[in-house]
C-alpha cells in the first residue's frame, strides 16, 4: 500500500509544491458561485491545503485513505502556534474513508479534491462512483472543485523520465513506465532518507509505487453532467482560461 513511510516524507519532498495556487484557485471560483461554510477535502493528505482553509474559517472535513498521512496532518495541525484557537473558529475532521464512498454526517457547501487525487482511481466506474457520491453529499448550488492531469501529461513524464533528487537529507530515483492503451502510468520511487545515528551519515531506503490513470476530458465532463451537476467548467493550469491539449492541469468546476 502507499503512502505508509511515504506519508512521513511527503513534505519534505513536496516543499515545491504550490499549495497556495490551488487555495487561490478554490477561493476564485467561491467568490463566483458562492462562498461555503462547509468545505469536504477528498484525498486531504497531510493537509497543506486543509489547515490553511480551518485557518480562515471554514468547516473542513479533511478525508484520504491513508491513515498515516492523516496521523501527520493531525500532528501539523496541533503543531501550529495558533492550533487549539483554530480547532475553535474554524473546525476540522480528519477522516479515514475511500472518495469512491465517502461520507459525512450533514451535505457541505463544496467539496475539493487537488493535486491529481481523482488520478488515482484506475477504473471509470471508480471515477463515475465518486463524482456520484460527491453530488449525493453537497448541498444544492454547492460547488466541486478538482484537478487532474492532462493524458498528455503522462507521456512528457515517461519521456522526460527517470528523475533524480539529490539533497543531504533526502534523495530519490524515480522512473515511470506508460501504458498508452489506458492512459496509466506507474511510477516506481526508490527513497533514500537520511536517519539521525550520532552524526553518521546512514539512509534509509524504502521503495514507493504509485499508479496513477488519466481520462478523456470529455468524458469526465459528461459523466459530471450524468451525476447531475448542472453546470461544468474546464480550466488549465491554475488559470481561468479555457483548457486546450497544451494543458498540464486540468481544472474542472462542476455546480450542483
């Protein structure tokens, strides 16, 4: 299973990663179809994007399959300066359930799923299920907002690949292999983490594989529409422009 020793250094090797583009990218879109109270996170991870959203206020119920990324977004969450008054003014869950039947007590203003989750499910029926299960849980008007990689994305990455990190505390190999009929790729990640022994210089290396699937951009908007979103939007990169095959990203909003 990943995602076990993998969720300990999630962090450390996604420093990069531009969380703040995808905060800005949901707030964008609340500001033009209706700000929530209520916000679901599917595939929250450590909770990058789920604390600063209880920072500002909302209701966040931060939802993945992995409990051990969840124990470290628990564990972020009490470390912050402020992180008893957040539990206060704004409030978080950290919930264990699978996106293609999660659930929660009451339905949400609007429901978030970014950094490529909605790439992990391998099957359309998997993807059909939770754009299903996402529009029983909002509320009327609610907003679902998710991004995906493009298909051409993953042949850049078989093409571009192997890629190699080097840095004192953490390195790794990673090589992705494509298979072209179903738009899948796998992606094998040797970690080598540095390990605290009296100052000595020791690492140790664990192996990750992650497959991830992409999707007609079609299709997924049809089945949006098939789930009975009323409205559906495709937008690229972080940016409110139209998506077109040169796309990495793919942005959808679909409202209920």
């Amino acid at each position: 299973m990943s995602y076990r020793k993998f969720a300990y250094v999630y962090d450390e090797l996604m420093e990069d990663m531009p969380y703040p583009d995808w905060i800005r990218f949901a707030r964008t879109a609340w500001e033009r179809h209706g700000m929530p109270k209520s916000v679901a996170e599917l595939g929250c991870g450590t909770g990058s994007i789920t604390i600063p959203l209880v920072n500002s206020g909302f209701e966040v119920t931060g939802i993945d399959l992995s409990a051990d990324m969840l124990s470290v977004a628990r564990s972020k969450m009490e470390a912050t300066p402020q992180g008893h008054r957040l539990y206060r003014e704004g409030s978080v869950r950290w919930v264990q359930q699978d996106m293609r039947e999660w659930r929660v007590p009451e339905p949400v203003d609007s429901v978030i799923s970014f950094c490529d989750c909605i790439n992990y499910l391998l099957e359309q029926d998997d993807v059909i299920r939770t754009f299903q299960r996402t529009y029983e849980m909002m509320k009327p008007g609610g907003t679902f907002l998710f991004d995906v990689h493009h298909p051409n994305t993953f042949i850049r990455y078989e093409e571009e690949q192997p890629f190699v990190l080097d840095e004192r505390s953490i390195s790794y190999i990673w090589t992705s292999a494509l298979d072209s009929e179903r738009c899948e790729i796998e992606h094998h990640l040797s970690i080598f983490s540095r390990v605290d022994d009296g100052g000595k210089d020791l690492y140790q290396r664990f192996e990750e594989v992650h497959v991830q699937r992409a999707y007609d951009p079609e299709w997924m908007k049809l089945e949006l529409r098939k789930a009975g979103f009323r409205d559906v939007s495709v937008y690229a990169d972080f940016e409110w422009e139209e998506a077109g095959e040169s796309a990495q990203r793919l942005f959808y909003v679909a409202i209920k």
